[in-house]
C-alpha cells in the first residue's frame, strides 16, 4: 500500500473524462495523491473530506464561468492552496476574475496537459521558494 | 478594541476624498497617500496596515503595481486592492503575479468594494472586526 502520508494533494475539476484522466496520470506521476470531480457536488464533497495544496479547475464545469466561483470556495477552504484555472484565453476580464477569485495562475483550455501540469509544477515551486525568502528576510 | 487600519493611495483628490469618507463610515481607521512614492513611504512607518488600496496610473503609468509589490514584502501581508480605470493585460498579468486579492475597475462599485474588503479583513487576526468594531 502507497504511503501517501508525504504526499501533495491535488484536486482536479474537469467536465472531461478524458482531460480528467490526462491529469490524474501526470499528477499521480509527479507523486500528487489525486482526487478528481466532474461536477460541482462531488467537488463540494471533496472538499470536506480531502486536503487540498493545489487544485486545478476547469473555469467552465455545468455553465459558462461557475469553476470560478469553486475556485474561490477552495480558496477559502485551503487558502495556502495554489489554485490554476483553465480558462478559453486571457482577457483582462478573465485576468480580473483571477485575482478576484483567489487564484494563483490561469491557462489556455486549449494547452495539452502535459504543458499545464509543468508550468504549474514550476510555477508552485516558485510560488513557495518566494514565501519561503519572505518568512526568512522578516525573521532576520 | 482595535480599528482596521487602511493606506489609501490615489491622485485623484475626489477619488481619495470620496473613498476616504466611504471607508471611515464603515468603521475604517484611513490614511491617505496622494502619490505611490508617499504610499510606499508611509509603509515603511512602524504602523501596521490592514488594508492597502491604490490607484495604477500616478506619478506614471502602472506605478501602482509598485506600491503593490512593496505591500506584499510587508508581513503580517495587507490585504491589496489594484482600483484602476486603465486596465490592461498587462498590469492585470503583473497583479495576478503580486497575488493581490482585489482588482477593481473605475467606475467603482463601491458596494462590492466594500464586501470584498469586509470579508478579507473579518478572517483577520487582531483586526478591529473580530472585535465586533465593524458589523
């Protein structure tokens, strides 16, 4: 049995299967202990049964805009959390209701898994190592 | 009891005055800042801040961003609101990079301004709120 005590946990939302599927692998290979929705209720139910360090949603799940609001939900939730959203482009509109949200970095829908998972992989860690320096500069 | 603390930075005399008279209705213990490099000196003053919310475009173009990026270094962290009537890609790319929690467009909604920052600064630690101050 895998110890997954260690372990990142990350939760993907995603109306997709297939795209669901994409990221579980990547992630669970990337050593993230996985936890997937398809919709707003079994997202809500994850919640409260599952930490969260970084969850990625799909900025569209039953309508048009509502993984925005489930992004903030998380937010509140897990706030040292890092939060991605997949959204169709980055308008300033879009932009705004990132950061109004809570989340971290938004990416193309249209960008292969493989790309996002990397470019959150790097992004958190940075995310990290800053918060880190900033802890570190305020003690000394 | 304690009273939140908010640096508000504007060059826009009626936007400052306007705001300013909003936010102590509401309970809000204000100092105002006419330029980001006022902003920014204000900051380093021993006196904690709660809130810290500033226009973009002042003594140049974005120079908000700056008075963002220097509130985040401050620890505890402000909450940081970006209130702008120029919004781009651009500085709202750079915003969502400094993390700032709220980025706001002119004409302000000042209602959602005002829940927005009464529900950021409610989940504060030592902020007059907490206390029953603001309701």
């Amino acid at each position: 049995m895998r110890n997954t005590a260690w372990q990142k946990q990350v939760l993907i939302v995603h109306p997709d299967l297939r795209i669901l599927s994409s990221y579980q692998s990547l992630l669970s290979g990337n050593n993230f202990s996985v936890v997937v929705a398809r919709d707003i209720p079994t997202t809500l139910l994850a919640i409260t049964q599952h930490h969260c360090d970084l969850a990625i949603i799909s900025s569209s799940i039953a309508e048009a805009g509502d993984g925005w609001t489930v992004a903030a939900v998380i937010k509140m939730a897990f706030p040292r959390s890092f939060i991605a959203v997949l959204a169709p482009g980055q308008d300033v509109l879009t932009l705004q209701a990132a950061i109004n949200h809570g989340v971290q970095e938004i990416y193309d829908s249209e960008d292969s898994p493989d790309e996002v998972v990397k470019a959150i992989l790097s992004s958190s860690t940075r995310n990290e190592a800053a918060a880190d320096q900033t802890r570190v500069s305020h003690l000394q | 009891m304690g009273k939140a603390y908010i640096l508000l930075a504007d060059d826009e005399p009626n936007v400052l005055l306007t705001l300013k008279l909003v936010l102590e209705s509401d309970g809000y213990e204000v100092v105002t800042a006419d330029s980001a490099a006022t902003a920014i000196a204000l900051m380093n003053q021993p006196r904690r801040f709660d809130a810290i919310l500033t226009d973009l475009n002042m003594e140049k173009e974005d120079i908000g961003l700056d008075v963002a990026r220097e509130a985040a270094k401050l620890l505890p962290r402000p909450a940081i609101f970006i209130i702008t009537g120029f919004a781009s890609i651009e500085n709202a790319r750079a915003a969502l990079k400094i993390q700032v929690e709220h980025f706001a467009t002119k004409p302000i909604d000042l209602n959602d301004l005002m829940l927005t920052l009464n529900r950021l600064l409610h989940g504060r630690p030592s902020v007059g709120i907490q206390e029953g101050l603001i309701t």
